[in-house]
C-alpha cells in the first residue's frame, strides 16, 4: 500500500474516532442513575431535541405536531427526530440512537471536506488544511479572550483551560457570531449530516463532468428522490442545494440534463409537502444586513464580517482570483450564499441564517488554503522568512477555534433525570394516552417532555422561530393558570385539547403565575410527589 494511501486511511480513522468523541462527550447516559448527561453547551438546544425524540419513542406523534406547541400543523424539519425516536423504541439506549447518527453526519462531513477538495485542486496538503479551518474557525475573537486573559506567561494556560466562549452574538456582547465553533454541530445535530449530503452532491458533479448520460441519469434520479425528503429532513440546505443546481445547470452545459432531472424530481416530491410547512405566516422577508441590520452602515457592516471571518475575508477573494476559471464557476456559489444571507431573512430568527454563511464557509475555506499553499510554493523568499510568514498566518487563521475548542473540551456534563428515577415522568408514561396535551407549570425538560408526551407550551424561542404566535399561547397559559373562574378555564382546556395540568413548587416558570385553588376544588388530583415538588391534575373530572 502506498505511503499516501496509508497517511489517508490513518487520516480518515481520526476524523470517525474524533466525530463519536465529540458526540458522546456532549451527550451520554449514566444507567446507574438514570440519568442524561448533557453539557452545558448543550443544555439549552436538546430541551426541543430531547421532547422531539420522546414524542416519536415514548408518545404518539403522528401525523407529527411540534411536541413543545402541539395542536397545529408541524413546521419543523422532524425526520432525523422521527428516526432517533424509532431507534429508540427498538430499544437502542437515547445517547447511542442520538450520536451514531450525529457522528456519523459529523464524520461524512469532515471526510466530504477533505475529498472535494483533494478533487478539485488534487492536492492532499490543501484537502487537509481545509479541515483545518473548519474545525479551528478563523474568527477573531481571540482578541476579546486577550481582553480578558491578557498575554502573559499563563496564556497557554488560561486557554487550556478556558471554559467559555468569549464570542457568543447575538446572545453575547460584541459583533462576534456562536455560529463558528463546534457548538454548532453538537447542538444541531443533523447539520452536519446535510451539509456532508450536499458536498456529496458537489463531488458527484466534479465526478460526472464529461461522463454521458448513461453514466448520469442514476445519479440524477437518487439525488432527486433523496433531495425530496430535504423538507421533513433539513429546509436551509434544501435551500443551498437550490443555489447550487441553479448556478451549475447555467455553467456547466453538460451537466443540465443530471441538474434539470435531479431537480424535477426533487420539486414533483417537494410540492406535496409544502401544505405542512406553509400554511403559517409568511417568513421569507426582506432583511437586509443579517446581524447588523437594526444598526446597518458600510462600515459597521464591513467590520462585522471581518471580525468573523477574520483572513478569510482576505483569502477567500484572494484564492478565487487566483484559481484557474473552470474552477472559479465551482465557487461561484460562496458568493451568491452570502449575498442571500445577507439580503433575506427565511424565519422570524435572522440567526438562522448561519446555515447558509457555514455552508459557505466551508467552501471558501476551500479556497483559502488554496492560496496558503500557492503562497508557499509559488512565493521566492528565504526559507525560514517564509516558514516564519505561513506560521504566524495559520495562528491568526487557527487561533480562535483553538480556544472555542478547548470550551468544548474542558465542558462538564450534568444529569437529566430519566425514567424511572424521573417519578412524575415515570408516572405520566404509564398513566397517560400517549397522544395526550399537557398544561406545563415548567418550559425546559418538563417530565411530560421525558415521557415523551406534548406540552402546550415549551420554551417559547423554539417555537417562535418556527413562525408559530407564542405570544398568543402565552397569553392563554397564562390565563388558564391564573383564573379563578372555573367556566373560562374549562373552555380554554378543552378549546386545546389539554387532558391534564402540572402545578410544581420548584423550578416553576417566571411568566406565569399560578392559582392552584380552583383545581383542587373543582378537578380530581391523580399525582403528587412531594420531593420532586409536582402535582398533576386530570381535566376529564373538572370539565365534564
């Protein structure tokens, strides 16, 4: 075997060892106790995954609604959900159901990374330095971590042992994005595996270029037929996919009629499923500036992305000059994304947007190791001039996700209470339709949400960028929780189809009061557990 090949297999065993390590560190299970152990930087985005999961594994879910805001149409993409919580009710443990899929995602993307771009540029030393650069992003916001560690002789220390982001926008200060690390990927767990699907899709066109139909039309029908799914799957890359073929089928003539077919196929399945998705408001809207758009100015704009992109912002154009003009029409795409994201906003969360800029990324990091290599053996300077100039470069372009990784290593994980050491969950599984709608006194990890049954409303950011009106079903909750006139909460409860309301002295929620007196006079208590701190009241007895 040929020392390369070797060197590639060696490569390719450490990003399948590294995807399961980055998966189970955020997410696993203690049987002993019980118990999920979620990470800190998880924490937040598994209170939908986890409800989603249960709902398919533990409830019944079908035709699926969103278990965090039940009663409407779904207009989340559920597939992968749908898959775990089958996975699950076959009796795979939740963390294996939920990472095997995740790191192997994950994997196919660093693997796609690597081999699209050894396609491309038939270069091993560009494909590896492009998963470099994704996985180290090149943001800089090591500058903020050097505001708060200023350099000294323990800085090789405080970012070993570094524990927060130090760039976390919108929901942190400054203009630095969360969207760079490898947060993003161990919260969205089906990222990966749809942008690894798309870089597929990209190194099946470099493949099939000058080939005849008859090597094509195969291609052409799978991708149709797997791109169609994309709406229950992944909607954002369905989108990227589109950008993709519309760009291709007008530069690359030979490939119209695989582009054309692939993408006949892909709407004729797509149209059928818009009614789940669009029967909501509109959420395509004009938005120009993405993050900057409430304080847009050039400058302010201009200072925004290169604060994120740092020397990527410089390299990308840099490389894309620089690459011959067949290859040139392969990136055109980074451009038209950012463009996009740019201008637009495709739900009532402009942050969502990353998607886009991410897949982007990832192509123009593509192009900036291009040039990083072009630089070196094209560039006349004294060796060690330039072995100095490449260093210090791959620090600027390194250093930030150097950081951000050592936040996600030095993540502590605590414990989510799972049946049966979750009593009122416990309870709610074995006593409860599974189909039921559930008053919740609590929005994250609810036990009705472990148990895999709806609530009427979880954390409201969830589904609020999903389109859905929180702030009606809050106001609603709200006044079935706190009226004391019995009538008004028994058309509320039935109007929603609520079979049982949760009351809990802990950990309740803060935007709502609650006025536990007309149910114990009017409704029949069938839970109570003192250490967990919940009630739960059945509707069927008080609203006859």
């Amino acid at each position: 075997m040929r020392a390369n090949h070797v060197l590639t297999l060696l490569l390719f065993s450490f990003f399948f060892f590294f995807s399961f390590w980055l998966m189970f560190h955020t997410f696993s299970y203690d049987n002993h106790a019980h118990a999920m152990l979620l990470s800190a930087k998880v924490w937040s985005d598994f209170g939908s995954h986890i409800a989603f999961i249960r709902s398919f594994s533990e409830g019944r879910n079908w035709p699926p609604q969103h278990p965090l805001f039940p009663n409407e149409p779904i207009r989340y993409h559920f597939l992968v959900y749908f898959l775990i919580g089958m996975l699950e009710k076959a009796s795979i443990r939740i963390d294996w159901a939920l990472n095997i899929p995740s790191a192997l995602g994950f994997f196919l993307l660093l693997t796609c990374i690597f081999l699209v771009t050894q396609k491309i540029f038939k270069d091993q030393r560009i494909a590896l330095l492009s998963v470099i650069f994704f996985l180290f992003n090149g943001s800089l916001s090591f500058l903020q971590f050097f505001e708060k560690f200023p350099l000294s002789s323990h800085t090789l220390i405080d970012i070993l042992h570094t524990k927060e982001f130090t760039a976390f926008a919108p929901w942190g200060k400054g203009d630095i994005t969360a969207f760079w690390n490898l947060n993003i990927y161990t919260n969205q767990r089906h990222l990966a595996l749809a942008f690894g699907i798309a870089l597929i899709f990209l190194y099946t066109i470099l493949t099939l270029q000058g080939k005849s139909w008859k090597n094509q039309w195969c291609w052409a029908v799978m991708f149709g037929v797997l791109f169609g799914m994309f709406p229950f799957f992944h909607q954002p890359t369905l989108l990227i996919i589109a950008v993709l073929t519309a760009i291709y089928f007008v530069l690359f003539p030979k490939l119209r009629l695989f582009l054309a077919t692939s993408g006949i196929i892909t709407s004729l399945l797509v149209i059928p499923q818009v009614w789940f998705f669009f029967h909501g408001p509109k959420l395509i809207a004009w938005y120009p500036g993405y993050l900057t758009h409430n304080e847009f100015t050039l400058g302010h704009f201009v200072s925004f992305w290169w604060q994120n992109l740092g020397l990527h912002s410089i390299l990308i154009p840099l490389g894309f000059f620089l690459v011959p003009t067949r290859t040139k029409k392969l990136f055109l795409p980074i451009f038209v994304l950012f463009i996009i994201a740019n201008l637009f906003k495709f739900s009532p969360e402009v942050a969502a947007n990353h998607k886009l800029f991410n897949f982007a990324l990832i192509l123009g990091q593509m192009l900036s190791a291009y040039a990083l290599i072009r630089f070196w053996s094209s560039i006349v300077f004294i060796k060690c001039v330039k072995v100095i100039i490449v260093i210090i470069l791959l620090v600027l372009l390194t250093l930030s996700g150097i950081i951000d990784f050592m936040v996600v290593f030095n993540d502590i994980k605590g414990p989510l209470l799972d049946i049966p050491a979750n009593k009122t969950a416990t309870w709610i599984a074995q006593n409860t339709p599974k189909d039921s709608v559930i008053l919740n006194s609590s929005f994250l990890y609810h036990p009705a949400s472990i148990a895999g049954r709806k609530i009427f409303l979880g954390w409201p950011y969830f589904a609020w960028s999903e389109g859905y009106d929180t702030n009606k079903r809050l106001a609603d909750m709200k006044l079935m929780y706190e009226s004391s006139d019995v009538a008004t909460i028994c058309t509320m409860l039935k109007a929603n189809h609520i079979s049982y309301v949760t009351f809990q002295s802990k950990n309740a929620s803060q935007e709502v009061s609650f006025n536990e007196k007309p149910f114990k006079t009017n409704f029949t208590q069938v839970f109570s557990d003192a250490s967990e701190g919940f009630t739960i009241y059945s509707t069927r007895s008080g609203c006859p």
